[in-house]
C-alpha cells in the first residue's frame, strides 16, 4: 500500500510541474519568452559591421590597397612546387639534428615542416616534376636513399 501511495505522489508532483509549465508558458506576459524568429534578425546584426559600410570607407580602402600595391607590399597567391623529402621522424630532437646534417650536405633551401604527428626535412622548390626527379637522384647518392618527391604548396608573393 505504502508503494502504492508513493507511486500516486510522484505522478500528482508531475502533473502538477506539467501543469505549471503549460501555464507558466502560455500566458500573455511576453517577458522572459523565447522567440524563434528573433534569430534571424541576430544573425543580420552579427554581419551588419562586416557587410555595411559608408563610400568613404570604401574609398579610403582602395587607396590604401593601391598604395600597398605602388610600394612593393605584395598581395599573397599559391603555387604548387614539387620538393624533395629527406626524411620524417615523430621525435623533434631527431628532426632538429636530421636538418643541421642536411644542411651541411645540400646547398639549396631546406625546410623542417611539422604535419602531424610527424616532422619531415624537405630541400628544394622545383617547378617541374622532371627537375625533382633529377634532385632525387642526385639526394640518393648524397646519402638519403629514402628520398622522394612531394608536390606541395607555396605561398608567394606578387610584386
């Protein structure tokens, strides 16, 4: 019977939370309500600074782009180059002494990359796979027998 009783109270506790979240909700007071519809007006704040703005703005940006431009500061742009991979450890210490014995050994630039979880010692920048298999070859008979080709890409910059 005590179960019983038990059972009874804890289903009036939850019609009654049921009850006061229906009315609690549905009632005319606007304050403290949710209204799904007020999100797209936030969003529209949220880009309003980056989209709007007045022609002088716009104006003074365009000068001070064209005279970037005029004084040598450059605007970024890619290419794909192929280089040489030496070799790739995940132990930084063995990266660091890896690429000071490489620097010794090759006169071109050389490069320690991080790309997760390892760090890969690179030398070269060609633009043609035909000149990076020419670099292999002469890698291979410096020493690095595992060397291979890699295509990656290069930030530069336009002058």
């Amino acid at each position: 019977m005590e179960k019983m009783a038990g059972y009874m109270n804890r289903k009036l506790v939850f019609i009654s939370a049921c009850i006061f979240f229906v009315v609690g909700f549905s009632a005319e007071n606007d304050e403290g309500r949710f209204d799904p519809s007020s999100l797209n007006k936030w969003t529209r704040e949220l880009n309003e600074p980056f989209v709007v703005h007045n022609i002088e703005q716009s104006l003074k940006i365009k000068r001070i782009q064209d005279s970037l431009k005029v004084s040598g500061v450059a605007e970024n742009s890619r290419r794909f180059i192929f280089q040489i991979q030496l070799v790739q450890t995940s132990d930084y210490a063995s990266a660091l002494t890896l690429e000071s014995s490489a620097r010794e050994v090759f006169q071109e630039s050389l490069e320690l990359v991080f790309d997760s979880p390892y760090y890969k010692i690179r030398v070269g920048k060609f633009d043609t796979r035909e000149e990076a298999e020419k670099f292999q070859i002469e890698a291979r008979q410096k020493g690095y027998p595992a060397a291979w080709i890699v295509r990656t890409e290069e930030w530069q910059t336009k002058k």
